[in-house]
C-alpha cells in the first residue's frame, strides 16, 4: 500500500504543477513554453496513473480524494492561500472515503 501512496502523491503533484503551469501560461500571462511544460507534466501524470494495481474506476475515484487535499497543499504553500476549516473537514472526509475504497479487501 506504500507503493500506491506514492503513485497517487506522484500523480497528483504531476496534474496539480501540470495544471498549474498552464493555469499561469492562460490567466496570468506567462510564455507559452510554460504552458506546453504543462501539458507535457500532464502527460506524465496520466502515464503515472496507469501504474496503480487497482483498476480504472477504482484508481481515478481514490486519487480524487487525494487530489483534493493535495490541491488544498498545493494552494497554501504556492499561493499562499490558508484552507478554512470547511475545507480541512471536507478533505478529511474524503480521505476516509479514499481508505475505504482502497484498503476494502
């Protein structure tokens, strides 16, 4: 279960600067370059996504759960934005759901 923790932080850290990247090339003005780094990270995150032993259905809704908090991660330390408590509890939640599916045998 190690293995898919880390595919899943690898994963989200690909879409999440991936998407970062072209977020900044299309809503703040930076180079195109920066957007097509960002789409090529994209790429390597779907790429990372295939290498988890759950099936489709399975890998893409946990890593959801992850994502989110991830994103949270993502927007406090980036952008300097501190998550409220609303949304600490929701990425609670969803990381209880993320067990539940993964860990269910």
């Amino acid at each position: 279960m190690i293995r898919a923790m880390l595919l899943f932080i690898l994963a989200g850290l690909a879409e999440i600067g991936g998407g970062y990247l072209i977020w900044l090339w299309l809503r703040s003005g930076k180079p195109f370059w920066v957007g097509i780094i960002g789409a090529l990270i994209m790429v390597f995150y779907g790429i990372v996504a295939t290498r988890q032993e759950f099936s489709f259905g399975k890998t893409y809704a946990a890593y959801g759960g992850v994502f989110i908090v991830m994103a949270l991660l993502w927007g406090w330390t980036v952008d300097r934005r501190f998550p409220d408590i609303g949304e600490w509890i929701g990425a609670a939640i969803c990381l209880v759901g993320v067990f539940v599916m993964v860990y269910k045998k």
